[in-house]
C-alpha cells in the first residue's frame, strides 16, 4: 500500500486529533472542525461519481490531471469556485462526531476502491481519477490542511 493511501485513516485522524479545536490557522478561513467536515467532504467526493459536474475546461485538464497525480503541493488560500466565499457552518455539534464522519467516509473509500479496483471517479478540477489518483490527491489536500495549522506530516 502507498504511503498516501495508508495515510488516509489512522494517521490522518491522528494528526487532526492533535490540533486543538480553538487552533487558529496560519492562513484561511476555516477553524479545525470546518476543516474536519471539509476533508470528509472530499473523501465521499473521491468515493462517489456524479455528485459536482466537471468545471475545468477540457483544455486544461490534461494539466490538472497531471497536478493531482505529482507531488507538487496545494498552494496557501487556493481558491475553491465551488464552496462559498465565507465557510459553512459546521454540520455536527462536537469535532468528534465530525471525526467519526470523516473515519467512516475514509473506509468507505478504500473499501469501493478494493471491491472495484478499476473504478474511476470524476473530480470536478481534476476529471477522471483511479485509486492511486484520488488517494494521491487526497493525501496532497490533507497535508495542504494539516500546513494550516502547523503541523507536517513526518515521510
């Protein structure tokens, strides 16, 4: 198993457990559970089809494609078109309740991968993307969020 795809569990619930829920981010807009909620987002995002149409244009998605399957990180304040300016309030009471939601959208992500291991998900940024490139940018988005409150993630 790749490093990015064992990272998407324990690991990741581990870090994000570390940072104190009144953390104050190093740029953005977003607090710990927004976060917590936003990432777990991204996994059913990777996990399910159809749920936000395409919105890169055909010609740059080569290039996007590229982008999330490399190494390269997410730059600080990248803007997102399709959440809104300010963040949503979060959607559960408590930061654990939002945790578990992320634990149980991360295994259910490996497990339709390894029931479907050539599944394919469209990305509405980076188009179609397997396994290996939807854990790759997964793993590239939560270090991008653990970055906003100081932590790195040790390789």
């Amino acid at each position: 198993m790749s490093k990015q795809k064992s990272f998407l569990g324990e690991p990741l619930l581990d870090y994000l457990s570390k940072i104190p829920e009144d953390a104050t981010p190093l740029w953005g807009k977003m607090n710990v559970h927004q976060v917590v909620e936003h990432l777990a987002d991204a996994v059913k995002l990777a996990t399910k089809n159809n749920i936000i149409p395409l919105i890169t244009p055909i010609e740059n998605l080569e290039r996007m494609n590229a982008f999330a399957k490399s190494d390269r990180p997410l730059r600080q304040n990248t803007i997102n078109p399709i959440m809104p300016e300010n963040p949503a309030p979060t959607r559960k009471k408590t930061i654990q309740e939002s945790l578990e939601v992320l634990k149980q959208s991360l295994e259910k992500f490996h497990e339709n991968y390894a029931l479907n291991p050539e599944m394919s998900v469209m990305n509405p940024f980076f188009g179609d993307l397997d396994y290996e490139g939807q854990s790759n940018l997964l793993y590239k988005h939560c270090l991008h969020h653990l970055a906003q409150f100081g932590l790195t993630v040790e390789e």
